[in-house]
C-alpha cells in the first residue's frame, strides 16, 4: 500500500499487526535537494537585484523597502540548507563535496557581488 510521501508497511509482532512508515526520501535525495535550492535562492536574488535596478524599483524610498527584505530572506534562507547538505553529504567523496561547496558559495558571491558594487 502507497500512501502519502511515504509506503506504509505491516509488520506482526507478538501476533499483533503493528504498521510502520519507511519514508521514501533518503539521505542522498535529502543532499540534492539541498544542494540546488541554494543556487536557486541565490539565482533568484541576484534576478531580484537586477529587476530592482533595471526598472528603478523603490528607488526614492529612505529606507529599505520589499526588494532588500525580501533580497535578505533569500540569502539567509540558504544558511540551514547549506548546513544540511554538509550534514547529508558523502564524506568518503571530500573532493566532490567542496566543488559542490565552492559552486554554491560562487553562486551567493554572484548574488551578493552588485549589491557590494553597487552598494546598495
């Protein structure tokens, strides 16, 4: 039987059928996923900052506006990701997880690089 996110399983024990969840997401599907929404936060940050600047977006406010907060959120949302792929990661690859690492820290420094240019 399938149900939800996960296969539900029977198991008897003592003559009583107890019934158990085995999630279906695993480790290695919990390190993919978090090793690309990082780069897609980070991807959508630097489209926000682009928007904003291109089309003059909150311009003549005194302080910061939806554009920075938001800006904000999306790169802080990447830190509990980023730790949850150095935590999922296969540390028996060191190689391959520092280029993924060095990927997604290349892609918060793409992101964060017209805001220290700009210095907005």
């Amino acid at each position: 039987m399938v149900f939800g996110p996960g296969i539900l399983f029977a198991r008897e024990y003592s003559g009583a059928v107890m019934l158990d969840w085995e999630w279906v997401m695993d480790r290695r599907k919990i390190n993919r996923i978090s090793l690309i929404a990082p780069i897609v936060l980070s991807f959508l940050a630097l489209a926000l900052v682009a928007v904003a600047i291109v089309t003059g977006w909150e311009r003549g406010l005194k302080d910061e506006g939806a554009v920075a907060h938001t800006f904000q959120l999306l790169i802080v949302a990447q830190a509990p990701l980023i730790a949850l792929f150095l935590g999922t990661a296969d540390w028996t690859r060191v190689r391959r997880v520092a280029g993924l690492l060095a990927v997604q820290a290349a892609a918060l420094g793409l992101a964060l690089s017209p805001v220290a240019i700009l210095r907005l």
